[in-house]
C-alpha cells in the first residue's frame, strides 16, 4: 500500500465501529457456553465474532498506508458520506419504509401494505399511479391467500 491511495470518507469510523462490535460479538458468544467444546452452542458465534476481529485489524493495518481523505473539516467529510452511501432514493425509500411499519399498528395490515406498495412504486418508477395501484392490488391479493390459504395465518 502506497501513500498515495485515499482513504475513503467514513473508512477509519467503519473500521473501529467494526471492531468494537466484534468484540462485543464474540464476549456475548462467549457467554453462551465459554470454549467447552467445537460443537457448543457458542462455538459458531465465536468463530463468526474471530473472523470479524480479523478482519477489522486487516482493515486497520490498510489504512495505515493510505492518506487521508479529501475533505475539509467534519461537516464536509459527513456530505461526502452521505452522498456516496445514502442518495436521494436511499433516504426516501427508507422513510417510506419506516412510515409503513409504524402505520402497521395503527392501520390494518392490508391498508398499510397497499399504500406503502402504491407509494413505493410510484416513487421508485416516477408517477405511474395506475399501474402502482394495480400491481399493489395483485400483489395484495397474493399476500392475502397466501398467508390464509398457505399457512392458514390470519393478518390483522
């Protein structure tokens, strides 16, 4: 690794984010059954949480080599974030979705889905509204006797 690889907005945070919850991965795998043998309950998290650990000092030892970043100040390396990781689209879709979960328990699952469906379409093939509601609609009544006739669970 050369100094002249950037490293990438975000990459040193993401690196001791991963880190510390490996770390505290493998303790709550570890309190599972301790090292009491190869095919305890706790051996695959253990394992899982070790890989994770090494991978997040790999990580660590990369960035050692590379430069920092081009960006001046906090505010401007967090714009950089946000516009590499979370567009427009990201954000939007994700309140959609956050909306349609809480909408859940105060609405009927069925209305929710169909508004959540209806406006998800819409927005992701921009303004369609004929056809989102005909394909939330069929989609809609997959759900339904899917869920009552397949595996006879009645949504509320």
């Amino acid at each position: 690794m050369n100094k002249t690889d950037k490293m990438l907005v975000g990459e040193r945070t993401f690196c001791a984010l991963l880190l510390v919850f490996s770390l505290v991965i493998f303790y709550l795998a570890y309190q599972i059954s301790g090292f009491s043998s190869a095919n305890s309950p706790g051996a695959f998290p253990i394992g899982v949480a070790l890989v994770m650990i090494l991978s997040a000092v790999k990580i660590a030892f990369e960035l050692l080599g590379k430069a920092r970043p081009d960006c001046s100040g906090w505010l401007d390396a967090f714009q950089q974030f946000r516009r590499q990781h979370f567009p427009k689209a990201v954000l939007i879709f994700g309140l959609l979705a956050v909306t349609y979960l809480a909408a859940i328990q105060w609405v009927s699952f069925y209305v929710s889905t169909f508004l959540f469906l209806v406006l998800s379409i819409v927005y992701l093939r921009n303004g369609r509204v004929l056809n989102a509601i005909l394909i939330a609609a069929v989609l809609l009544v997959l759900i339904y006797l899917l869920f009552s006739l397949a595996f006879s669970v009645y949504l509320p």
